[in-house]
C-alpha cells in the first residue's frame, strides 16, 4: 500500500499546481482549495516534489 497524503485546507492557496501536477491524486474544490481524491498507486517521490513546491506547504503525509 502506498503512502497516505492529504491537504490541510486552511493551509491551501488554493493555486492548483498540485492538481496540475498530479489530476489522478488531487482536485479543485469549489471553496478554492485542493482535496485529495485517492492516494492509490501514488509516487511517493513525486508525491515529495509537489509537497515541497506547494506554495502553502498544505500537503501533508498521513501520520
Ligand atoms: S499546491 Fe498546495 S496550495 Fe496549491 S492547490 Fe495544492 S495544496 Fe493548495
């Protein structure tokens, strides 16, 4: 199984890269923030790139 990630919405900007990065993980919300779909089959590595490009540093590994 691969690793868990999430969003933290108070922490998001809200700019999308991360759904631009990665549509089959994440997606738009209508409150102008990014929510995590499905975390299935994930790349961590790139999972870690668009964490630490994301402007809000919003994206979190599950605990
Ligand atoms: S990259 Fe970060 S700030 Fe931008 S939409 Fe995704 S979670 Fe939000």
């Amino acid at each position: 199984m691969s690793k868990e990630f999430f969003v933290d919405s108070d922490l998001c900007t809200g700019c999308n890269d991360c759904v631009k990065a990665l549509p089959k993980h994440f997606v738009a919300t209508d409150e102008d923030t990014a929510e995590v779909t499905s975390c299935d089959g994930a790349d961590g590595a790139k999972v870690q790139q668009v964490m630490d490009a994301c402007p809000g540093k919003a994206i979190k590994w599950k605990a």
